[in-house]
C-alpha cells in the first residue's frame, strides 16, 4: 500500500498502477494455478523431464516385475535341482546294495521324498493270489483292513488290476483316496 501511495504522489498515474497491479495479480494467479496442478511452474522442459520420468517409472516397473518372475523361475530351478540329486541319491542307494531291507527302505524314501507320498505300501508278489507287503507306512482307515497282515491277498481294485497286469494307475488328484499304483 506505501508502494502505490507513493507512486501516486511521485506523479505515476494511479491507472497506470492499478493496471500494473492486476497484470502482477494474474501473472501470480497464473503460478499459483500451476503449481496447484502440477507442483511446479509449467515450462517446455518441465513438460519433457515429466514425460522422461514417467518413461523411467514405468522401466523400473518393468524390471522389477521381471526380477519377481526371474526370481520364480530360479525357486524353481533350485527346487528341480535338489529333486534330480535326491533322485540320483535314492537311485546309489537302490543299486548300491543287494539287501532287500535297504533295497525297500530306499524305494520307501523315493515315495516320501520325491512322489510326496503321504502314505505307501509296498507289495512284493509271492504268487498270483498273495504279494508280501514289504514296507507299509501312514496307512489307516478302511486301508489298514487290508494291509494289517503281512501279506496282500486282495480288496483295492486298482492293487488288485496293477498286480494282474502290472500297469500304473493312477487316481485323480480330487479323490480323497488318490493313489499309483505299480
């Protein structure tokens, strides 16, 4: 207010001021409006440095979803990995030994370790109607009737039709008693 009075009282025009003030006025409404908007005052590089940083959020997007499926894929490898020398491991093991107490405890291992099988038996045929169960584990239910003895003398129509045979089966994994049969 000072400024104005005295540029009128030093001979300015008090239009002249008034005219001065109201271009001054909208010039700071301008950048007021801008940087409400954008943060910053709108100028040509201002423009293309957001245009670039965009670009470059956009790449590290990019890469960092590349990373996440790179980082999958090595998971997996690994896992694959460690299950080719666990099979090579349980294959020593099979073919190292002649006794059969090994020989099952080996294959007992393959079914665990690699097939994820919660649960097992392993027939050895004696003769068409009878097989030994060699080895037996996390058997229960309505299975373990017919695996209590120590032999196999039938009642699971996918044992009984892999034993006639010997054919794999395989059940669906929906079933709640999904098996292989060998």
């Amino acid at each position: 207010m000072t400024t104005v009075n005295t540029e009128i009282s030093s001979g300015g025009s008090q239009d002249t001021v008034l005219k001065d003030l109201r271009e001054t006025l909208s010039r700071a409404i301008e950048i007021l409006s801008d940087l409400d908007s954008h943060g910053t005052p709108k100028r040509e590089s201002d423009s293309h440095l957001a245009q670039k940083a965009e670009e470059y959020r956009q790449e590290l997007e990019a890469e960092r979803s590349d990373r996440a499926v790179l980082t999958e894929q090595l998971i997996e490898a690994e896992r694959q990995a460690t299950r080719i020398l666990s099979l090579y491991v349980a294959t020593h093991q099979l073919h190292a030994t002649l006794d059969p107490q090994a020989v099952y405890s080996a294959v007992g291992e393959i079914a665990t370790d690699l097939l994820g099988a919660r649960s097992f038996v392993l027939l050895m045929a004696e003769n068409e109607q009878e097989s030994r169960i060699a080895l037996k584990r996390g058997i229960d239910g309505e299975r373990k009737k017919l695996f209590e003895e120590s032999t196999y003398s039938g009642g699971n129509p996918r044992v009984d039709q892999a034993l006639e045979d010997g054919i794999l089966y395989v059940a669906e994994n929906d079933d709640p008693d999904a098996m292989a049969v060998v």
